[in-house]
C-alpha cells in the first residue's frame, strides 16, 4: 500500500488552491473516507464546512460555524417497487408510534410499536420496529430523513419526557435523541418543517418547545400557547406551524399558528367548525385538513382551512368511523387516519386538495388508541 503525505496544494502560481484539513484519506477511485468519530468526539475548533462522519448516528455531518448538523437526504423508493401495497412501491412513507391497544389488561396497553404505510397506495400497516418505550398520548413531527416521537405516558407514569427518533428509509428500532423539559402526557401532536420540530402542550400547558432534527440534545423552548390545552391536533406548511382544537379543562375550537423560522408566542389563526380534543390533521403545502375528535362524544367530522391566510375551518366531509384518540399520517395530496377510541382498526383516507367523505385505506393490523403519525413527505417539507 502506498501513501502520500500533502501538507498542502496550490496552483502554478500558487494563487489558490484547496485547503486540506483534519485527516483525509482517499480510497480507491470511486470513494472517500471523510474523518469519523462518535458525536461526543466533535470537534469544535474547524472551520465552516468541515465534513465528518458520525459513527454514532451513522450520518455524514457538517459544521456551520456553530453547530454540527447532519446532511439531508430523501428516496423517492421505499421498499420494492414492484409491490403494490402500502409495505413497498415509491412514495411518501407514513409512519405510526405508540398507542394503546386491545386485547389486554387496561392498565398495561401501551405499547411501543411503530408501524408504516406507503401513503400513495392501498393496504394494511406493516411492521417497522419499536419506540424504546411502551407509551401512548404522545407526540410526532418529522423531516424528510427522519421521524420523531415526544413524551407520553406509559403505565406507571404521570409521563414521560424522552424523544425518539427513526430514519423513515430504513426499518428498525427507534434511537434516543434527548428529552423535552417536563415529563408529559397527552402533548398535543407536533409540527416541523425540514429545519424544526415544535411540540406544546408539555406538560398540560401553554408552552411550545422546539428541537432541530439534524442535531441530538434536549428541546428548547419557542414561545407560548394562547391558552393553555393538550390533546390536539398540529399541521404545517413549510412556513407556519398550527395547534389545533384541544382541551384542558374546557373543550376548545381555537386555532393558534407560529412562523418555524423565528420563536415567539403563537398567535390567533381562527376557529374550527366544533370545538373538539384528540382529534389529528394532515397538510399539503397550502391546507390543513382535521379529521375526528370528542366534544366528549366522538365525531367523525372533517374540516379544513387554507393555511397561508387567516379564518375559520370549514367542513371538508366525514371519516367513516366516528373517533378520537387517532393518528394521521400524510402526503401532500393525501392525508391517512389511523386507530382510534374504541380501540378502532381502520385507517381512512381523504385527497387533500378536494372534499367529500374519506374512504377505506386498509388496517392497522391490531385495535388502536393513542398512537402519532408522521411522514416524510407532508406539506412542510413542500
């Protein structure tokens, strides 16, 4: 084996020239090896642009100048594009974590499994791995890379504060990837566009944290509800991010709205057409779609509302079980429900951009409550 030692490279009149930095090696003529070691190992002394490999998170990674962040990647082939089911073909991948499910004891239900669809097609939910906790009422957001799962509560427990995270490409377990600030139950669902993950309602109050998905460590908070309530549902376009309906102690129909880009406390956006709680929403690059919820009593209501203006919702249509308690996962032109009070089996599905009442996607392949959905293709990644 040969080598060669470069302490640096210019041009004939060594007016420039790239700069070597770290330890490089070249390998072969297809390949290189960037510099790697754990995230405890990051170096902080580099200069921007500086590219490693994570052998912790098994990512390439950069450095902006501030912070190490990890470069964004996206498959439009999911799975085997010869199937036309919703466990392969290309598309969007939705995914559901958590829940409680049935038969067994009602004090110990929750589980920790995460199942996934292919939004495009038809079928039933398959397997893809598990959560590291049992939990459900709890929270989900994601990038186009990767999923994200936030407190809830598991049998025991007044709550729970971890993050979990998934790479949507892949199948397998779900990682640590730090904590919100209070242990909680029943937050309301979360919203993200590619940069930024929003969850609120920790706690059962007013407060909204954010996490930024390339990187690992505890939330940090944003700004404030505009009434303190849990159990709601959130959408996003790529700018805004909503909190939708919820409860705590009053049954609410409020939605409030936040810009992903700056911090601050949400402000009013308008009001759904019934005041409702664990209800969950779907969103293209424009409109938000609601499906669901209790007012206590179960609904089967869909409404919808145009997200880069101000107003009220308006009816959209009907799932075709009246439920709570459920997930939704989409695309950008359709949004899927998933589970539900009673312990329900369906997933629903509704194309975003029209109206009228949803139609049978396929099952959750067991009875679920309580479970988040998410995907790598909804309207804030747009």
């Amino acid at each position: 084996m040969s080598e060669i030692r470069v302490d640096s490279i210019g041009n004939e009149s060594n007016t420039g020239g790239p700069v070597l930095s770290g330890i490089t090696t070249f390998s072969g003529q297809q390949y290189f090896i960037p510099p790697k070691g754990t995230t405890a190992e990051r170096p902080s002394d580099c200069p921007p642009g500086s590219i490693r490999f994570n052998t912790d998170s098994a990512h390439l990674e950069y450095w902006n100048g501030l912070v190490w962040l990890e470069f964004e990647a996206s498959s439009n082939e999911l799975g085997d594009n010869n199937n036309t089911d919703s466990s392969g073909g290309t598309g969007v991948r939705g995914c559901f974590g958590g829940g409680a499910v049935t038969p067994g004891d009602a004090s110990d239900r929750e589980t920790n499994n995460i199942s996934y669809i292919t939004v495009s097609t038809l079928g039933n939910a398959h397997n893809f791995g598990d959560l590291s906790q049992r939990r459900d009422f709890l929270g989900a957001a994601g990038s186009r890379t990767r999923g994200f799962w936030a407190a809830g509560v598991n049998p025991g427990t007044a709550g729970l504060n971890r993050v979990d995270t998934i790479v949507f490409a892949s199948e397998g377990n779900a990682t640590d990837f730090g904590d919100t600030t209070h242990a909680s139950q029943r937050p309301n669902d979360g919203a993200s566009n590619q940069t930024r993950a929003l969850f609120s309602g920790i706690n059962v109050s007013n407060v909204i944290e954010y996490l930024t998905m390339a990187t690992t460590g505890t939330l940090i908070d944003f700004g404030d509800l505009n009434v303190a309530r849990t159990g709601g549902a959130s959408a996003n376009s790529s700018v805004r991010g909503f909190f939708i309906g919820a409860s705590d102690p009053a049954i609410t129909n409020l939605i409030d709205y936040v810009t992903f880009s700056t911090t601050g406390n949400a402000q009013d956006f308008g009001d759904l057409t019934d005041a409702r709680e664990f209800m969950s929403a779907a969103s293209s690059a424009t409109r938000a779609v609601v499906g669901g919820g209790g007012d206590p009593a179960n609904l089967s209501v869909i409404d919808f509302f145009n997200m880069s203006t101000l107003g009220d919702a308006q009816d959209f249509g009907d799932l075709s079980v009246a439920r709570d308690q459920h997930a939704c996962s989409c695309s950008t032109t359709r949004g899927v429900w998933y589970g539900g009070f009673t312990f329900e089996s369906t997933m629903d599905y509704v194309t975003i951009q029209t109206t009228g009442n949803a139609i049978d996607f396929g099952d959750t392949g067991e009875n679920v409550r309580g479970a988040a959905g998410t995907s790598n293709g909804h309207g804030g990644l747009s």
